[in-house]
C-alpha cells in the first residue's frame, strides 16, 4: 500500500511517498511452550530394541505380547489423522520421507522453531517378472531371491498366505532376519488379491501384475531407511530438513511393529487398496510406498513422546509506514524552522511594542464580540480587553448592552445590539 502527503511549507510543495511494510517483532519462546521435536519414549533407547532385549528386561516399546501394540487406539488415531498428539507428515523437501510431527492444532502459528524427530524414507517398485512366477487357475508360486533365500511360495504349500512379507538385509533378497543391523533393510511383500471384475481392469493389462480369472498377483519390493531429522519451521513452512541415518535401536523398535499381527493386517489392507485404486504396476508401488510410511511411524504412536524443540521463537507483525529519509528530514527542519520563526516574531513584538498585546486582545473571540456589539466603546485604546463592555463598568446597569435577532429587509436574519448608548463618564471609572 502506497501513500502521498503533500506538505506545503515556505511556498514549497514537498512530494513524501510512504509505503506500508510489514515490521516482525521476535521474543524466546520458554521450552516448556515449544514441545515440538518428537522422541523415543525411554523404554525404547534402553535397549538395542529388539524382541528378545525387550522381554528380557520386562519393556514394552511399540509391542508386548498381550496387546500387539503399545496402544492400539493411539495407532489407529495416528493412522486415521485424529490424533490431538502426533502426526505423520510429508511435507518436507522429499515427498518420499515421512515424519513424526506435533498435530497442527498443537503448532502455535505464531512461532517458529528448530526441532529434532523420526523420519522414515520407503521407496517400492514392482518385481512380479523377476519372480518365477508359475501360476494355474487357481494358485501362484514364486522364487523372488536372487541369492538362495527364502522370498518364495510354493502353491502346494499348506501354510501359504495370502499376502506375505519378509525382511533383508540387502537387495540380494538372502535369507529373511527379523532384527536390522544399521539404520536401513529391505521390506518383500507378495499379495494374491480377489477383485471384482471391474477393479481388476484397471491393473489387469500390466506385465508384473498377473491376472486370473478372478485374482490378481503382484510382488512389490520397497527400501526403507530411517533418520534422524533437524527441521526449521517457519512461519508454517519447512526451510531447512537435515537427515541423518540412525542407529540399529530405532528401525529395531519399528521393526517389532511391523511385523506384529497388528501391523500385518494394516499393510494387507495398504496393498488391497493400492490394488484397487492403482493404474498400473508402479503407481501400486508408490501408493503402497506412501502406506507402509504412514502406518510403520503409526505404529510407534503410543511410543514417541513430545519434548522441547532445540530453539523457539515467537513472532509478532505490525505495520508501519516506511518514509524516505531525505523528505522526512526536510520536513521536520521545516516544521521546527516555523517553530523558532514564532518565537522570534513573538520577542520582537514584545520588545518592541505594548501595541502588540492590545492588538492580540483584539483578535481573540472576546474582542470581536465586543467590536460587534459594544459600538464606539470597542474603538477607545484600551490594554484590557474586558474594558471594552459596558458590564466592567460601575453605574451603568441600565445602558448594558443586550444582544437580540431581528429579521432584516430582504427576510433573513441578523443581530442587534439593544440598548447600550456609551456614557464617555463611566469609560475610566473602574468597579
């Protein structure tokens, strides 16, 4: 917004141009206001966070036996965005990374900050070709190691799954481990799906998915890494996302979430929607990949705690008007140039004149009153302009002066002095 005053001083036209800026005031935040970063609770960096360390030490980090999941409804809350708590966002600078965040509603807007949290990068692709995929009318098997390993089914087999998922170390697809040994592992997951006839056509022409009459088969591989992340939060935005790989404890701890009962129907249920609503085979892997991010850190939701951000502070706007300095200076020289030209004007007249003071009374309101209606009265010299009255003086209260409306010859109207004839005698006798 832009405005322009125009000061017109000493015959000269100054032109100042403002314009409204937006000032930001900032204050520390206490910590105690700033619970923004977001941390293992302690149960769960006591230990290496496996299984057996855990129950060993009678701990419960994401899981324990009786209930699956630390707190089921926390999971679910978080899963389902309804947690006042936590949040699982993708805002940052890679939409493939996920992250633990405070809910919106729990982010003052007014602050920014620095703060530290769990991140968790997925990445999947299809690999149905690279399978040997050996299907019938009714069954599927498969051998999707390429080293001698276990990612395989065998459509005789008893105990197979509709959907299964195994774990490794390396891309190499080995032997399936249950426990990480650094901060990333690599995540298989087969699914034989039942659709109906009008979900199948929309995944049914892609090569690495493998349609029957009323099935379809598809095998996904997905790389999954976690972070230690620093982020700056300003004024609502992500400007500065540092990722920094874990230690074993944490995808450890996770670890035990997804593979629980628990965790396992809620990735069953990711890649049957993904199946679903996909067009093809990759955009399966990238909806499952933006799945399993969100349900592996809901997972945890009962098991990360809020705790002060590194720093915080508050923000504050108010707007002022921004003025260039050379007009704004001139124009205060100008004002004061007036100011001491007053005051020297008013020296000399009182130096100089007793004149001035009865020319100052005349021109205040009680002189032009008195000029009006006090008739030759008002014209003697006089340095008290109370004098000019006939009230100030003694002995005349019938010839006071009394001011009254009359109508005047063309029909409006006008005022009039009533009464009041000067009496020359009483002009110097004082009350």
């Amino acid at each position: 917004m832009n405005d322009s005053i125009l000061v017109f001083c000493a015959d000269t036209w100054l032109h100042v141009t403002t314009k409204t800026v937006n000032l930001v005031r900032t204050s520390v935040v206490p910590p105690i206001e700033a619970d923004y970063s977001m941390s293992l609770i302690p149960n769960c960096t006591t230990t290496n966070n496996t299984f057996i360390a855990l129950h060993a030490e009678d701990l419960i980090c994401i899981i324990d036996m009786e209930t699956l999941v630390a707190d089921a409804s926390a999971a679910i809350q978080t899963l389902n965005n309804r947690s006042d708590t936590i949040n699982v966002l993708t805002d940052g600078p890679d939409p493939a990374v996920a992250y633990l965040s405070r809910p919106p509603s729990k982010l003052n807007p007014q602050h920014d900050f620095t703060a530290t949290t769990i991140g968790l990068y997925t990445h999947c692709k299809p690999i149905t070709l690279e399978c040997h995929i050996n299907d019938t009318a009714q069954s599927v098997s498969y051998n999707c190691s390429r080293a001698e390993g276990s990612f395989a089914q065998d459509s005789n087999d008893a105990n197979a799954k509709a959907v299964d998922q195994m774990f490794f170390s390396n891309p190499e697809m080995g032997a399936n481990f249950r426990y990480p040994q650094n901060n990333s592992f690599y995540y298989g997951i087969s699914a034989a799906i039942t659709l109906s006839s009008l979900a199948k056509l929309s995944v049914s022409t892609d090569p690495e998915i493998v349609a029957m009459d009323d099935w379809v088969f598809v095998v996904l591989f997905c790389e999954v890494s976690f972070s230690d992340i620093e982020y700056d939060r300003v004024q609502g935005e992500i400007k500065r996302f540092v990722t920094t790989p874990t230690n074993a404890s944490v995808p450890n701890a996770f670890l035990n979430g997804m593979t629980s009962l628990f965790g396992q129907s809620y990735l069953q249920n990711a890649i049957e929607e993904a199946m679903i609503m996909a067009t093809d085979s990759q955009d399966l892997a990238d909806q499952f990949a933006l799945s399993l991010r969100g349900t592996v850190l809901s997972l945890a939701a009962a098991s990360v705690m809020a705790i002060p951000a590194l720093i915080a502070q508050n923000r504050t706007s108010i707007l002022v008007a921004k003025v260039p300095q050379a007009p704004l200076y001139l124009l205060i020289l100008t004002n004061l140039s007036f100011v001491l030209m007053g005051i020297g004007l008013s020296i000399i007249a009182a130096m100089t004149s007793t004149e001035a003071h009865e020319v100052q009374g005349r021109l205040s309101i009680e002189g032009l009153v008195a000029n009006m209606f006090e008739g030759e009265r008002a014209k003697r010299p006089t340095e008290d302009v109370q004098r000019l009255f006939g009230e100030y003086w003694e002995g005349n209260d019938g010839q006071v002066t009394r001011v009254g409306i009359e109508r005047t010859a063309i029909g409006g109207y006008t005022f009039k002095a009533i009464g009041g004839e000067e009496n020359d005698t009483m002009y110097d006798k004082k009350i």
